[in-house]
C-alpha cells in the first residue's frame, strides 16, 4: 500500500490514497495534531480508525438509506455496518488516484460512474478531487498550517443533490478545551436523526473555551461562524481550524470516554436531501447541474506552545 508523506521543517503529514483518501497522521515537532492511526487499522485498510476522511458527495446520514430527489425515490447501501441509514458518502470508502505529489503537496481523485452495483452508493456520477498542501508559517514555536480542498464534479446528464465536509479527529485529554461560536444545535433521535432544532444548552455552550472531558455529543450547530480552537496545556498543543463560508455547519463527534474529538465543517445539515425534499428550508442542500463543480477548504494550523511556568512560591 502507498502512502505519501508531505513534510515541511516542523511538521509532517501522512496519506493514505487506498483507505478512503485519508489522512493517517498530521505531526509537529513529533505531536501528534490529528488522532493517531494505529498499524493495525493500516492493514486492515480500516478507514474507521484514522485521522481524517472526506465527506462526498453528503455529510453525515441519509435516512433509511432512501434519497427522494427531484420526485423520484433511490434506494442507497447500508454502508455502515448494521446501521439503519447510509452515512458519509462515497469517498471515505474508496481508493483514490494519486495525480500529483511534490513535497508539501498533493493531489488525489476519486472517479464515481454510478454502474451496476456503485449506483446503490450514489446514482449519479462525479469526479472528486481532494488537494492537501502543508506550509510553515512564520513563528517562533514549532508549527504548520495543513490546507484541505475537496472539489466535487458532475460527470453525468442529470442535476443531483450534494453536499461537502471533512471528518477529523484530534486526540482528546481531560485537559483539551473547545472553543467555537454557534447560534443553534440539533437534537437527535436514537439513530442520530436530528428532530428539533433548539438554542443551544448550557452544557453544550462552547463560547468561552470549555473542557470535553464529560462531555458527549454527535449533534450538528448551526449558526457557526467557521472556526474552532482546541488547546491543551497537558499535550502543549495548539489548534485552529478555519473553514470557508461554504462550510456553513459544524458536526462534533465527541463519545463518552472517548480519547479523540472529531471537530467536522460540513456545508449539509443531517439527512438534508429528504428533509429538503419534505419542505424544511436552509438544510444546506445544493444541487450540481451536468458539468458543474463545486468546491471548499478547511485550514488547520497547528501549534506546540511553550509550557506554562509554575508560579513561584513567595518566601
């Protein structure tokens, strides 16, 4: 299996092209920014496990896996276990070709023609390309800003739904804080369906910076203003994800007692198609006439601070 590694002075990015177009490892100065990949999720080509994957062509669920578009109903895999719904799309569960790579560069894509048995993972053909680029900004600790742009393309005759995002982990400790600004948060059904869409709860505010550690959520915000901090004083790790405005939602997928955080900017609500197709407004939905493209970027610029100095006992 290849894997391509794009490196500046302080930091290194790892990608794995077969395992879903992921991302394995993102380091500076020897610290892990996103969740580790373990050795074992490599041979297994388990893309479950690793630090980051993209959203394409939608973000999240779909419910019952049935997609209702344009007056018509298509039927879509379960491609998540025994799952009731088809999650994430297409992307995160193919190999992608390498068509460029420098050494702080790359480029991949990802060709879906939607025959035989690939209609069940989406009915509609596209091309998909994801472009990483790592870059060392000025500064006086040790850093990098990692830039992620995923384009998508319709190669087909018909107009279809889509929708975008990326999924990072970061690791998580009792000692990383979360920041971000949001207006509203989705509350979810047993099955991670959103059903009310309320102010956000104080247990779920997250402006101010706010620890994780008790916290857990896998619920979508709306409102958000398109970036996100996590610091933790006990890693010395510093992290700040920009999104563009068409990354206009934020998913955070915090389990309980989990040892990670996925922290994911996404331009579609959950299950926004069906709930488009039902009347519900502002979901995010777009739609990708024959030969159009469409694309955004998410930039996370990571950091290893200096350690914060012990007082000094007064004498």
């Amino acid at each position: 299996m290849r894997l391509l590694e794009l490196a500046t002075n302080d930091a290194t990015v790892v990608i794995a092209p077969e395992i879903g177009g992921s991302i394995v490892s993102f380091d500076v100065a020897g610290r892990a920014m996103l969740r580790p990949t373990p050795q074992s999720a490599l041979d297994a080509r388990d893309v479950r496990d690793v630090g980051c994957y993209p959203l394409v062509p939608y973000s999240n669920r779909i419910r019952n896996a049935r997609l209702d578009f344009d007056g018509r109903r298509f039927d879509l895999a379960h491609n998540f276990g025994g799952h009731p719904h088809s999650i994430h799309g297409v992307g995160w569960q193919r190999a992608w070709t390498v068509a460029d790579a420098s050494h702080n560069a790359a480029r991949l894509v990802l060709s879906h023609d939607a025959s035989g048995s690939d209609a069940l993972a989406w009915p509609w053909p596209f091309e998909a390309v994801q472009a990483f680029h790592v870059a060392q900004p000025a500064s006086g600790h040790p850093s990098a800003v990692l830039a992620l742009t995923l384009a998508l393309r319709n190669t087909g005759t018909e107009a279809f739904p889509f929708g975008l995002g990326f999924h990072p982990f970061f690791p998580k400790s009792a000692a990383t804080r979360l920041a971000f600004h949001a207006e509203r948060v989705w509350k979810n059904d047993a099955t991670q369906l959103p059903h009310s869409l309320v102010a956000i709860p104080p247990d779920w505010h997250f402006d101010p910076a706010r620890p994780l550690d008790a916290i857990a959520l896998d619920n979508v915000f709306t409102g958000w203003r398109g970036s996100a901090t996590l610091d933790d004083d006990a890693r010395r790790t510093s992290i700040r994800i920009d999104a563009d405005r068409a990354l206009a939602f934020l998913v955070v997928y915090a389990p309980s007692g989990g040892d990670f955080v996925a922290v994911e900017p996404v331009t579609n609500e959950t299950d926004a198609f069906n709930r488009s197709a039902a009347g519900a407004h502002a979901t995010g939905m777009r739609i990708l006439a024959p030969g159009a493209a469409f694309s955004c970027t998410m930039r996370i610029a990571a950091a290893v601070v200096a350690a914060v100095a012990s007082p000094t006992p007064a004498r």
